[in-house]
C-alpha cells in the first residue's frame, strides 16, 4: 500500500505540472479508467477532484466502504444528491474558479449540465492531460502488466492441452476464458478470439459455431487483467502437421514480428518499428492483406497510445512505454496467422514480457 500511495502522489504531481499550462489547479476526472489511475479507487459512477491540495472522490453510498479501503488518503464525498451538485458544493468550499476536464471523455451534455451547477467557474478542456501521463508506464503499472502476462500464459498453456478435435470456435473460448479466470484473471481484457480457418481471415472474427478439423489453422487472441492492467497476445496453432502453404505464411510474420521487436527502442520513431514488419511483408508479396498498424499501447486499456502505425508519423517511443506487436497477414476465405507480443521499452532498448513459445514446429497440437 505504501508504495502504491508513492506512486499515486508521483501521478498527481505530474497532473499538476500539465495542468499549469492550462492555468488550473484542480481537473474534473470522470473517466473511471483515470479515476483508478489517479487515486487506486476501482468502483463505478464516481467523478475525482484531483491536482493541488487533496484529492477528492465524489461516489455515492454503494462505494463508499470500497473507497475507504482503496484510496485511505482521498477525501471522499458521498452524495446524496446529484453528481453535479455534490462537485458543486466541494468546488465552492476549495474556491476554485478554474476547472480543468477531459474534453474526450466529458460529453457535451455533461459540459451544459456542469456549466448550469458550476456558475463562477470557469471550464477549461485540457485535452490528453491525463493521457500524456499514462502513455509511459511506472514501476508499479508494468509490474501489474507482467502480472497479467504470467496470467494469461498459464491459461494459454492449459488451454492448449484441453484443445480436441471437433470442438466449437465458441467453447473453446469459453474454456479460454475459464482458464484464465482460474489463473488467477480479474476478468479477460478483451473478448478473447478464437478462429478457425477462414474465421481466422477476420481480424476481430468472433468465435461462432465453426468446428475444429485435422489440419485446421487455430488463431487464439486473448488477454488477462489483473490489478487493473491488461496484456494483450496472439498464438496461431495447427491441428496435426502444417500445410507447405500455412508454414511458409507463418515463417513470413514470424520474421517480420522478430524484425519490428529488434526495432523497439527509445527514440524511434512508431513508423520504424511499423515499417521494420511491414517492409518483411510487402517484400514477400503480401502488403496487400496486412492493412492495420502492426501494433499499440496497453495499460488500464487494451488500446492505448502509442499507435505503431503508418498513419502516426509523429509518434515517438520512450522507456516505460508497453506496446504490442502483432503483424499478420490474412487470406480471406482461407485462414490468417498473427502473432503478438508485449514489448516493454527500456532505457537501453526492449524487454520481450511474454515468453510464450512461438516457432512454427511448436505450434502443433
């Protein structure tokens, strides 16, 4: 706990050196990802007042026993009337006059309605104040992402030795699922993917009623969360010996994966990394079905900046910055192979964090 409140403080004190470039003290958070990030409080429905002076958690009574535990140090409100007329009262009482939101997570019918109970105050869109920060992750954050990994891999790897022939896309996620529920999971991180064949063409396919056969391509997403954070992986495995055509494919993302993880390191640029796996690709004749960005960011979310994409010239990776790399290639109608991983930047280079075997002949079921 001390060490979480340690790093809590650190994060508050980085809120407010951004918020003094928008001439405001205090910042309305409603995002509960944020709310968690700012202040360890987990629950639903509850707004933070967070920047100078003590942060303030305004819930209502169905949280108020989980905030005492979660966020000791936070003042807490409990209201009995409406969000906005509790924010109210706590803003009057501090004299604040200037009032820093998110403008992405603040709706616009949430801005008139803060405008009406706010009078006096001035609202101030602060746009990636919050954002800015958990770009890059502390010690705390990737720990808690290793920890979804060795989560995710124990499942992954039950998993594997309950696969049978005949068996639906849709129960073996469930069994997907339940795994790693077992291992120790606060929930998946995603709807987990399970694609056979021609499913796995889709890149966001959704496990249906397709039946696993000899020689059938099996395309696993999946991901773990635990203490708030997600990881974020992609295995291809093959029922009974691979297809020339289905290992030659493997081979040309296996090298192209290897290619973009070699590229991650402080100071590149998110279009080095993104080209380092898409120049494999297009050179074996495939650019045209590798068409998403080859990776992004994870965290309290499973897409998070930065986007390791062709279409972000301007993004550039720095130490404590978690990303995925996943490039693909999709034979629609036919079958897809994607591999991906979560890759840790460092002050010298990368750190790989899942360690799930991935060469072709070890693939097999």
């Amino acid at each position: 706990m001390a060490d979480m409140r340690k790093m809590i403080a650190r994060r508050t004190a980085r809120l407010r050196k951004e918020l003094w470039k928008h001439r405001a003290t205090m910042m309305l958070v409603t995002s509960p990802v944020d709310v968690a990030y700012l202040s360890g409080f987990t629950g639903d429905d509850s707004w933070l007042l967070a920047g100078s002076g003590r942060s303030c958690l305004v819930t209502d009574f169905r949280y108020q026993e989980q905030a005492r535990r979660e966020c000791p140090r936070v003042k807490l409100v409990v209201r009995k009337g409406s969000m906005v007329e509790a924010l109210a009262k706590e803003v009057r009482r501090r004299g604040l006059k200037r009032l820093a939101f998110d403008p992405e997570t603040v709706t616009v019918g949430l801005r008139r309605r803060l405008r009406t109970g706010l009078k006096g105050v001035r609202l101030v869109a602060a746009a990636q104040a919050i954002g800015s920060l958990r770009i890059t992750k502390d010690e705390a954050e990737q720990d808690a992402i290793r920890g979804a990994v060795a989560v995710a891999e124990e499942a992954f790897r039950r998993f594997r030795r309950l696969v049978r022939i005949g068996t639906t896309e849709q129960r073996l996620a469930a069994e997907l699922d339940h795994q790693m529920r077992l291992a120790g999971a606060e929930a998946t991180a995603f709807p987990t993917i399970v694609a056979i064949d021609a499913s796995a063409s889709m890149p966001h396919a959704r496990p249906g009623g397709r039946r696993l056969r000899p020689g059938s391509v099996l395309l696993v997403d999946f991901g773990a969360k635990v203490a708030g954070y997600v990881c974020d992986l992609t295995r291809v495995l093959v029922a009974g010996k691979i297809p020339p055509r289905v290992r030659r494919i493997y081979g040309i993302v296996h090298e192209a994966q290897a290619a973009a993880i070699a590229a991650v390191r402080p100071g590149a640029t998110t279009v080095q990394v993104d080209a380092a796996a898409r120049d494999v690709i297009k050179a074996a004749g495939y650019g045209d079905v590798f068409q998403h960005g080859t990776g992004h960011g994870i965290g309290r979310e499973v897409h998070e900046a930065p986007a390791l994409s062709p279409r972000e010239p301007r993004g550039r990776l720095r130490p404590g910055m978690v990303v995925t790399i996943e490039p693909a290639i999709y034979l629609a109608g036919r079958f897809g192979i994607r591999i991906e991983d979560d890759v840790l930047v460092t002050p010298t280079g990368h750190e790989v964090l899942s360690g799930l075997e991935k060469r072709a002949d070890r693939m097999v079921l």
